[in-house]
C-alpha cells in the first residue's frame, strides 16, 4: 500500500542472501495458489491491473503492458520461471512478484521485482509469501549472488518486511545517499519502531562496485 502522506523518495536494497536468514518455499493460505507467468496477453493484463490498484499503475492498461513487455519479454522465458502470480481458488489474480536477473549487469546479480498485492487482499500475508517465494528462487538459483531491490519512502510498510528478510539499504552516489538520509528523517516515527531502528543505522556504499566490475570485466577479455 502507498503511503500518499509522506514524500516518494526513491530507495535501494540489497541482501547478501547469507545463511543467517531461512528462505523457505512458502505455503500459502487456503484458497490461494501461486501461478507463474504462461506468456498470455491476459496475465500481462492481471499484472497491469494489480499495480493499478496499489497505486503504481502506468496510467490505462495498454501503457502497463507496455511497461511489462518491456521489462521482461525480451527474455521471454526467463519470464516465464520468474514473474509469479498468487491467485484465488476461483481464478482471480491478486498478488505478484518477479525473481529477476538481469543477465548484463553484476555477474547476473538477483534483483527482488515489482511486488504487488492488492489492497483488499493484503491482510492474508502474500506479500510476504511473494517475497519468500522470490527468495527462495533465487537462493536455489541463483546461490552464492546478492539480491537487489528497488523501492520508495511511500512502500514503508514493505520496507519493513524487506529488512526482517535481510535487505538493508545502500547508495551509490552522493544523490542516492541524500534520497537514504531524507528518507531518514522522513520515515521516523513512521515506520515500525525495531526495522526503522536498522533502516537508520547502517547504508552501504557501493559506488566503487561498478568501476570494480567493469575492471574485473577487462582483465578477463584481457585474458
């Protein structure tokens, strides 16, 4: 849910996926299934229709599709293994998140995509059970690689589920470092207590991983 109360100010995660955290393959309620993604126009429709309803939609339905072909359809069947739906019993969509990789950057670095759940269903624990399952996948999959997240100051109540499952905030330059310090001052007194103490004690810097990775890659095509 979107917090329109406070200022949007963009945020970044990551977790190292360390064993000091359980990454289950979660089981969801009764009258809930998880489905993945079966390259249907009508599924890319579910999708648009979600993020409509938490507030991040693309503004009519027809830009939303545009917005997931362009995300996910030029690698179509990673896509398929990845973006995942919760659905009812009765076959209505309801939640969703993507397990990505993006292939071109960091060694294929896991990235924690566009989790959504709508509102009146949000009471259930999907949420959660999206983010497990994404997890799960990429420790499976994907062992050995952090995991990135992009958020906003808005998504609070998601910010604290990301960091009991060992996401911490990090910047890469000086703006993003101001996006983290406001977002600071911002979220006080409105996130939970316990996860905004963590949210405020501690940002990585990460603005030398870059420059390290395109060395690494000019040694090897040195080599």
């Amino acid at each position: 849910m979107i917090d329109k109360t406070i200022p949007m100010i963009g945020l970044m995660f990551r977790s190292d996926m360390t064993d000091a955290y359980e990454y289950p393959d979660p089981v969801l309620p009764e009258g809930f299934h998880f489905e993945n993604y079966n390259g249907s126009e009508e599924q890319k429709i579910q999708w648009a229709q979600i993020f409509d309803s938490v507030g991040l939609g693309a503004g009519s339905v027809e830009k939303a599709v545009e917005r997931f072909n362009r995300e996910f359809c030029e690698q179509e069947d990673l896509a398929k293994e990845r973006v995942i739906f919760i659905v009812t019993d009765d076959g209505k969509y309801v939640g969703t998140c993507t397990a990505w990789q993006h292939l071109h950057i960091r060694e294929g670095r896991g990235t924690l995509h566009w989790l959504g759940v709508r509102p009146e269903y949000q009471k259930y624990g999907l949420g959660r059970a999206l983010v497990e399952k994404c997890l799960y996948i990429f420790k499976t999959q994907l062992p050995g690689l952090p995991v990135y997240l992009a958020t906003q100051s808005t998504s609070h109540k998601a910010i604290c589920l990301y960091i009991k499952k060992g996401f911490y905030p990090i910047y890469w330059t000086e703006e993003t470092k101001a996006n983290y310090e406001k977002s600071v001052e911002i979220l006080n007194g409105v996130m939970r207590e316990a996860e905004y103490k963590i949210f405020a004690s501690y940002a990585r810097d990460e603005s030398n991983l870059d420059k390290e990775w395109e060395e690494k890659q000019k040694a090897q095509n040195i080599k």
